[in-house]
C-alpha cells in the first residue's frame, strides 16, 4: 500500500539519471565493422600484392634478360617512393574535402585541401564509413602506387633510374591526384558532380597511366633496333606468374573498392572474374584466327585487358554485361597492341597505352551503357538516360586524357632540362 505513495519519490532521480545517459550514449564514438575492416585489410594486401610482385614479374618477364633488374627495382622504388608521398601530402589533396559543395566549380573541385597533411587527424577512432580512415587511407595509398608503376612499362629498357623517380613525383602530384579528387572526394567534385561512374579506377589510374605511358614514349623515343631488330620476352613464365598475380589481386581491387563486405563487393568480385575470362579468350581467338596460333603471351595480356576495362564498371554492371565488356576489350586491346602501335609508330615497350589506356576507355564508356537496370546493371541515376550517361563518360575520359598528356609532357621536358632522360 506504500508503494504507491513512494514512486513520486524515484520517480525523479530516476528521470534525471536517464536524462544524463541518453546523451552519453550517444556521444559514444561509432566503432568500425568488423567484417567490413577485416575485408578491407585484405584487399590493401591484394592491391599491393598485385605492384610487388604482381606487376613487376608481368613486365619483368616482357623485358630481356638484361634489362629485367632495372624493372624490378623500378617498380619496388616506385612503390616505396609514392607510400611516402600519399602520407605526406598525397591523401590530403586527393580526399580533403575542404571549401567543397556539390554542384558548385572551384578549385576544392579539383583538387583537395592541406588539412590532413602528413595525415592529421587520421586517428585510431576517425572513420571513413564503416572501416577506420586509417584503412581507407592505405587502401588508397596502393592504387596511388600502382597506377604510376604501370608507366614504367611504356618506355622500359630506356628511360634513367633518376629521371623516372623525378618525372614519378610530378606525375603523381599533378596528375594522380587532381584526377583521383574529381573523380572520387564526393560531391562538388568535378566528375562526381558529372555523375561520372568510376568505382574502381578505369580513369583514375588505366587512362590515366595509359595516357601518360603514351606521351612518355613518345618524348624519351624509341629503343635501339626498334623495329626492325626482334626484342622477345625473355621469360615468359615470369610474365604468367605475374598476370596471375594480377588477375587474383585485382579482386582486392574492384571488390575492395566497395569499402564493405557486402553484395556490392560480391557482384564486383563476379563480374571482374567472368570480365578477365571473356577477354582472355577474347585476344587468344583474335590472334589464333590472324596469326594461325594462340600464345600464352596473348592470353595472359588478353586477361589484363579484360581486368582493365572492368574496372569502372565493377560497381554498376552484372555478369553478362561485364562478359560483353571483357570480350570487346580484348579484341580492341589486341588491334591497339598488335596494329594500331606499328601503324603509328610509337615503341610502347610493354603496350601500356594499348592495354591500359584503350582497355580503360572501352571500359568506361561501356560502363554508360551496362549499368542501366534494362541491362542487367544496378540501374542509372533518376532521369538519366544511357546516352547521357555515356556522355558523361566521354567527358571525363576527354579531360582525364588531356590532363594526363600535359601533365606527362611538361613534367619530362622539365627534367629532361636538368637531366638526360635516356640511358643511352
């Protein structure tokens, strides 16, 4: 019978110590995911896997035999050299989104902020959607890496250890990351405001590095004997081994970009793999019906296309599109390789431009197209149709080429104002 009467006593600190909780609670600091963080910890080590040793066997074995140390060590340099340039400056002028609003042009649209320089604020606590920014960082820190050791294969054999390291710094900073930041730091971002689709780097890093490879070439000039003396690959089991290296890293690529282990992820995982084997097959049916046999370099070289031009579209294309991707990626990459480089001229040692730069166009153009629902894709934004959609595309890529042709150019006539480019 007392009960009653004394509630109206509790009734109040009770009230009050929720009151104090409730913010308490939500003050408390998000935590990651862990499945989300444990993924994205193994796909930073498959990206890295695919630089070293991944890349550096692929080109090492298309090199002879006197030249494969000097790619070797390119690659590692280039790998440790960008590591410390993205911590320094390079994740904040890519990801900084400092002064950006969406729709809006200004130089935070093109390229990031100084507020996270050397990494500021990048704690053990601070995120980036479900995964520790610290992660997001390092996954981003091996595309950052990657994409100028792609380069090295375009004027390989020829081109001075200081120069490259010179002309690597350059590129990165100028190139590299304005690109990444229109593309990737959000809205008020030059191709994000597009409606560009890029998930995993087919203009950030193929075209990007394609076109690069391609000026590079042509300013350092073509290797002695070039082309009328035979310069074989020197080992064509490196180069397999590597491309394999390649083909399994690259799901830590395009799957990893979904930043989650989720059905996004999945579907990247998929589609990058039924990509790669459609273009394969692809460049082994092309070369075997014009030059009367397949070759293992042509299969191998066939599948790197195919997990080129898969790249933009991992996010956004189901299976039988990617199929249809990989399948004309092959065939073009190969005319690009095996014609389109002899008919013009230009000794793109390793086919940097005709693998990366043309299976990195076809990708993302045919990304336009693919991920509408009708297609099989994850469907376009509200109101936008396939054409638009692709012209969105061909704007980024039409920016992404000139900027990236510049940039290469100025960069390697600067130096070579200081320095000789080639080792001969």
């Amino acid at each position: 019978m007392r009960c009653p009467r004394a509630l109206p006593r509790f009734t109040l600190p009770v009230v009050s110590l929720l009151a104090l909780i409730a913010p308490l609670a939500q003050a408390q600091p998000q935590s990651p995911d862990s499945g989300d963080t444990a993924w994205l910890l193994v796909a930073t080590a498959f990206v890295l896997m695919m630089i070293i040793p991944g890349l550096a066997l692929f080109y090492g074995g298309l090199v002879r035999s006197k030249n494969i140390l000097s790619v070797l060590m390119q690659c590692f340099a280039i790998t440790a050299l960008v590591s410390l340039l993205w911590v320094f400056y390079g994740y904040s002028l890519a990801f900084d989104t400092t002064g950006m609003v969406a729709g809006e042009f200004g130089l935070a649209s093109v390229i990031g902020g100084l507020a996270k320089l050397g990494l500021i604020g990048v704690g053990r606590d601070a995120l980036t959607g479900t995964i520790p920014e610290s992660l997001f960082a390092a996954f981003q820190l091996t595309f950052a890496a990657i994409t100028p050791a792609l380069i090295v294969g375009a004027f390989a054999e020829r081109m001075r250890f200081g120069p490259l390291l010179a002309f690597v710094t350059l590129w990165f900073t100028f190139s590299y990351l304005p690109v990444a930041h229109m593309t990737w730091a959000g809205p008020g971002g030059v191709f994000w405001d597009w409606g560009v689709l890029d998930f995993a780097g087919g203009t950030v890093v193929h075209i990007n590095a394609g076109v690069a490879g391609l000026v590079a070439c042509l300013v350092v000039g073509a290797r002695r004997g070039w082309p009328h003396q035979p310069m074989p690959p020197h080992n064509l089991g490196y180069t397999v081994i590597g491309a394999s290296l390649l083909w399994v890293g690259w799901f830590g690529f395009n799957a990893g970009s979904a930043l989650a282990a989720n059905g996004s992820a999945a579907m990247a995982l998929l589609v990058t793999q039924v990509a790669t084997a459609a273009a394969a097959l692809a460049w082994m049916a092309i070369e075997w019906r014009l030059h009367g046999k397949a070759s293992v370099l042509g299969i191998a070289t066939g599948a790197v296309a195919g997990l080129v031009a898969i790249t933009p579209a991992a996010g956004s294309a189901g299976p039988l599109g990617a199929i249809v991707i990989g399948g004309v990626s092959g065939v073009l990459c190969f005319l690009a390789a095996a014609r389109l480089k002899r008919r013009l001229g230009y000794d793109d040692s390793l086919d940097v431009f005709g693998v990366h730069g043309v299976g990195g166009i076809v990708g993302a153009l045919l990304t336009g197209v693919f991920a509408d629902a009708a297609l099989g894709g994850v469907g376009l934004a509200e109101g936008v149709s396939i054409g638009k959609q692709v012209l969105a595309q061909a704007a980024a890529i039409s920016v992404t080429i000139v900027w990236s042709a510049l940039v290469a150019w100025l960069s390697l006539r600067l130096i070579a104002l200081f320095s000789p480019l080639r080792v001969d």
